[in-house]
C-alpha cells in the first residue's frame, strides 16, 4: 500500500475521462487567487490566521492583472452582474497577502481566467483535473494534518446543471468502485448550489463524506471575462480519506509526513482501489 499508488490511480482516471491536468505547482498563493477571485469575502474566517497560514516574507505578492482585479473588486464591494455583492470596502492590501494555498481551486479560478482571456474564436468546453497539495492551519490529530493532498475536478460547457454535476460525480465514482452516493447541500462562497458528497463504505457500515462540490457562482465567473451561457461544474476531495477507508487506517499519521514507516511501502503487496 502507497498513497503514491492511489495517487496514480487517481491520475490515470482523470486521463481516462479525457480531463487535462492543471499547473499547481506554486504552493504559495496570493490572498487575491485564494479567496477573492472566488468570491471570497475579506472578512470571511477562512482568512483568519487560525484555519491559513500566512506567509511573512514576502508578505505581499505583486502582478496582478489589474482590470480583472478592479472587476473582483467592484463585484465584492458593490456587486454587478445581477448580483449585490457584499457591500463592503474590498481593501488591494488584503488580496495581496501571501499566503500556503488552501485549496486547489484557487489554480481553477487561474486556469479559468487565462481561459477566459485565450477565447477569441469562442469559448471551447474544457475538463480539468489537478491533484496537488493545499496547507490549512488546524488542530492536528488523527484524522487532520496541516497539509493534505486535494483531488480537484472541473467542467465548463455550455448550460451545465446540477444534474449533469451530481451525472459527473456518479461517473467519476462508479470508476472507483464507489456506487452509493448521497448528496447533502452545503455553502461554498464561490459555488451555488453546493453540494457535500457522501458514499456509504460497507467495511464501517456507515455513510462518509468523500467530497464537496457545486457550480461555480456568477460573481466568480463573469469577471474573468466568460461567456454568460457557460457554466463551471467542480468537485473536490482529499487524497488521504479514500486511502485510510481503503485501507482501513486510523491515524494519518501513518500514511503522510515524518513518522510514517517507510518499511510499510517496501513489505506491503501493491494493491488498488477497484477499478469498475
Ligand atoms: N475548494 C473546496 C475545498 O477545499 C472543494 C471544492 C472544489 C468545492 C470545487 C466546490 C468546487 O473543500
């Protein structure tokens, strides 16, 4: 048993769906491409220091593309495209903050927005996929490291629903041998509606979250410059939970960072999660 094995389970399954993988590989992230692209509030506890770390030096990151970040910032302080906004004053020093990427989303917003940007003969339906490692400042114990890998799909197409979501996570799933899926509405600032993804695990005998999930707000994608009949379908998920209810581990001590038993990759057999 390896997480590197399930990792490349994972890959190969996206490449099987036909998805691309997205570039992550910057592990510090600006506040702007974290959260505020995302339509992040910059009052929302998220940001606070106790669930992300912040980077003190450099503090501050630079380069933005700025008529897309006055647009972030007209969307958050007074709203535009249908929307209200949140009505407060959206402060450039906040967005520049650096800070260890707490999700891999903030890649998608990045890869949207370039999409966005490339679309001079029309915009072409994409499948992205990346599979990358995200920080969050928490209470460490046996089930929650402060870093983890995340496993991030995304689709844009024209007029996708929650149904052709809900269509992609069954698909995406059975691939894993995972058929019972239950879906349970949930809050996302950057996605409405949101959905948190369960599945039942025989061994525990028990429904468990496997992911979270939803259609990407308006507010989100009508400042990058998308089309207004293009919707974005994204799920996410961690690494790390399949593989300890696949194998049955308690501790993910056991399984990422400096006290794993290296012995354990060398002796155990190479298995996989079933492939239907
Ligand atoms: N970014 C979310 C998380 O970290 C996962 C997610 C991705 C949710 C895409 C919706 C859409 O939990």
């Amino acid at each position: 048993m390896s997480p590197l094995l399930i990792l490349t389970i994972f890959f190969s399954l996206f490449l099987t769906l036909r998805f691309t993988e997205m570039k992550t590989n910057n592990y510090i992230e600006s506040s702007f491409w974290n959260f505020d692209t995302l339509f992040v509030p910059q009052q929302h506890p998220a940001r606070d220091e106790h669930d992300t770390f912040f980077i003190k030096d450099p503090m501050y990151a630079q380069g933005f593309p700025e008529e897309y970040m006055d647009k972030v910032k007209t969307v958050h302080s007074q709203g535009g495209f249908g929307s209200q906004g949140y009505q407060y004053e959206w402060k450039r020093e906040e967005a520049q903050k650096n800070v260890l990427r707490t999700h891999t989303t903030a890649v998608s917003a990045r890869m949207l927005y370039q999409l966005a940007q490339q679309q001079k003969d029309g915009f072409k339906p994409v499948k992205l996929f990346s599979i990358d490692r995200v920080f969050r400042n928490e209470t460490l114990d046996a089930t929650h490291l402060a870093e983890f890998n995340q496993i991030e799909g995304v689709v844009a197409d024209y007029n996708l629903t929650l149904g052709d979501l809900m269509g992609v996570l069954h698909a995406f799933f059975k691939k894993l041998g995972i058929e019972k899926l239950r879906f349970k509405p949930a809050y996302n600032p950057y996605t409405e509606p949101s959905m948190e993804v369960f599945s039942y695990h025989e061994g525990l005998q028990k429904w468990v979250e496997v992911g979270n999930s939803g259609v990407f707000r308006p507010e989100m994608l009508l400042p990058m410059g998308l089309p207004e009949d293009i919707s974005v379908i994204a799920w996410g998920l961690s690494l790390e939970r399949p593989t300890m209810i696949k194998y049955g581990i308690d501790n993910i001590r056991e399984l990422v960072g400096h006290k794993i038993n290296l012995q354990m990759v060398y002796d155990n057999p190479i298995c996989q999660l079933t492939q239907s």
